[in-house]
C-alpha cells in the first residue's frame, strides 16, 4: 500500500499541474487535446524524435541521480550547472591535448575526466558545507556563476578555436577528435551510447547506497549525523564525499552534452543555459519528480526528456511558445513539493490504522487465551 502511495501522489501531483497546462494552452486560444498531441508527436513522432528524447534526457538523468546521493546524505546541490560546466571543461582540455589517442581510451579518458573535473566542483561546497558551515545552496549558487565565467573566459581566450581568433570570435572551442565521440547506437539517428550509461549510472548508485558499505554511511550521516558520528563515522568526510560523488555525474553530464552533440566541440553564447540547456536545474526537477530515488529518477528524466522535446513541435504547430514546457516544469516541481505533506499525512494515517489493527488483534488473542485458561480451570468442565 505504502509504494503505491508513493508512487500515486506524484503522478497525482504531476496530472494536476498538467490539467492548469491544458487551462495555459485554452488561455492562449487553442486546443489542449491539439497541443498534448503536438507534444507527443514531437517526442516519440518518429524514431529519429525518440532518440532525439533518449538524448535530451540524459544529462537530467545524470545529474538527477546525483541529487539523489546528496539528499541521502542531508544536502542539497543546486550546483549541478557549475558541475556540468566544469566536467565539460577538464574533459574537452583532455581532448584536445591528446587527440590522436585511439578511441577505445580516449573516450574513457574524457568521461574520466569529466567526473573529476566535476568532482572536484562539488567537493568545494561539500567541504565548506561540512568543516565550516557554509550553507550548500549559496556556495553551489556561487560557484554556478564562477563556473559560468570561467568557461567565457577559456573560450574567448586559450581555448577558442583558431579560426574564430580573427573572426567572429565566437565562444567555442575547434572541433574535437572523431575519436572523443560517443558511440552511435542506431544509425541515421543521434542515440549514442551515453544513454545506456547514464541508464547503468542510475543501478550502479542504487547498489551503491542500498547495497554497501559506502551508501550505509552515507545514508547514517544524513539520517542522523549525532548517531552517525557516535558510531565513528566520520560526518564531515561523508557529507563531502556525497557532494564530490553529485557532482562527478554531474560532471559526466558535461561529457555528454559535448561528446554526444552533432557540432562535437564545447560552445556557449556566454551563459550556463547556452551550453548546458539548464539540465543542472531540470535534472532537480526530474530527480524530485523520481522522488529522490535512483531508480525512479529514470523514467521521471524520460518525461521531462519528452516535455523540452515535444516543446519545440508545440510552438511549430500551434505557435505557442515553448517556454510552456518550463512552465509545466515549474508547475510539477510546485505540486509534487507540496505534495510531501500530504503523504506524510497519508503515511502517518496507514501508520495509525495498522497500528489500530494490530492492537486490536493483540487484544482478541488475549481474550481469547484468558477464556481457554477460565474454562480449563472451571470444575464443573472437569471430565469426571
């Protein structure tokens, strides 16, 4: 009872948000049954727009799952686009240092990479959140816009592509080794092999926190770090680790989105949107939506994966913007926040029932023994 709860209030939580989008769409002037059809037309259409979704998702899956690490160890990254930034970084500084390294090492070595560089970014704030106590969400905030800078300033300067020096100065780094591409899966379509291992990624922390030692104390410390640490596990070492790990696929997410896009080099037009494509703010929401579960966060990644997707036929058909996705995005994140309360209500009156049952049972097998005992001890049932 209790799973399907938790799965029913989010879904609940989500169809609301998706009837006052259908009210947005009948505000504007057209057919929400058109523009649902739009949506699903432009997300699954044609195998090409599938994969297209699968790839759109990927990034909100990595950094989704992520999220999921630091909650279990009570902290919040908003940080995933400085993350992304920065695994996007330290990988394309790898590519482009060794490019002719056969592509059976160099695509491993970016994703390494990455999730260091990313790493490294949520590590900051994890060791400033558990040995000073600076609050998380302003040091990740913070460290989103130094990320951001950064980036502008690698790629108007040391990294910009030779051809852009004397140019249009374009922020964008050369285009990167053939042999730094993400595989493709099907061809004639852009469904690389990073799905599948962000798919593995979200199993791999599932193990990780429910299966071993490491996710133990992970989930210790951010249950309680006054019985965590009275157990000798080290809490500030523990929160840090959460952040470094959020952050690594974050990181890896960064990967992504430049050895799997068709240009295969690292472009912005001088904010975090412009590369990224806001996946460290929509891979929160999806990850929320997944109630903060590894595994869930899967298909949660897919839906919002279709919705930004879906958006751009919207707008092609009906000529609505496509900034109604990122409302709808907004919309889901409102309900399914506000919806913890009422499963907790929810929660606490199944608690309380069950409770109620088992008292109740308790008491009739009393009864019930103290009648047995009453007539074995009456005479007059005595077998003569």
């Amino acid at each position: 009872m209790k799973r399907l709860l938790g799965a029913s209030v989010p879904l609940g939580a989500a169809l609301l948000a998706f009837v006052l989008g259908s009210i947005m769409i009948l505000a504007l002037g057209e057919n929400p049954i058109s523009g649902a059809s739009a949506i699903f037309e432009g997300a699954f259409g044609t195998g090409d727009r599938f994969a297209v979704t699968a790839v759109r998702a990927t990034p909100l899956l990595l950094v989704g799952i992520g999220i999921t690490i630091a909650f279990r160890a009570s902290v919040i990254n908003i940080g995933g686009e400085g993350q992304i930034i920065a695994g996007a970084l330290l990988s394309t500084i790898v590519a482009l240092l060794v490019p002719d390294t056969p592509r059976i090492i160099l695509i491993p070595l970016v994703m390494v990479a990455g999730m260091i560089g990313g790493g490294i970014w949520g590590a900051i704030p994890g060791a400033l959140k558990a040995y000073a106590s600076v609050n998380e969400i302003l040091s990740t905030v913070m460290l989103n816009i130094v990320a951001v800078q950064l980036m502008n300033f690698l790629l108007r300067g040391p990294m910009i592509d030779p051809i852009e020096k004397n140019g249009s100065r374009i922020p964008q780094t050369e285009r990167l080794s053939d042999n730094a591409a993400m595989p493709t899966l099907v061809d004639g379509t852009r469904l690389h092999l990073g799905v599948v291992i962000a798919a593995l990624a979200a199993v791999a922390v599932y193990i990780i926190l429910w299966r071993t030692p490491l996710g133990f104390r992970l989930r210790a410390v951010g249950h309680n770090p006054d019985a965590a640490r009275a157990a000798g596990i080290s809490v500030e070492r523990n929160i840090t680790l959460a952040m470094a790990m959020s952050g690594a696929l974050s990181g890896l997410a960064g990967v992504m989105l430049v050895f799997g896009s068709e240009s295969l080099r690292l472009v912005t037009d001088g904010g975090a949107a412009g590369f990224t494509g806001s996946a460290g703010f929509n891979g929160i929401v999806a990850a929320l939506f997944g109630g903060l579960h590894p595994l869930w966060t899967i298909p949660s990644s897919f839906l919002f994966g279709a919705l930004l997707t879906g958006a751009t036929q919207l707008q092609r058909a009906l000529q609505i913007p496509a900034a109604l996705a990122v409302a709808l995005n907004g919309l889901i994140v409102l309900f399914v926040v506000s919806s913890d309360r009422l499963r907790g209500w929810l929660d606490g009156r199944l608690n309380q029932g069950a409770f109620d049952n088992e008292t109740a049972e308790l008491r009739e097998s009393r009864n019930n023994s103290t009648d047995q005992q009453s007539e074995a001890a009456d005479p007059h049932n005595a077998t003569p």
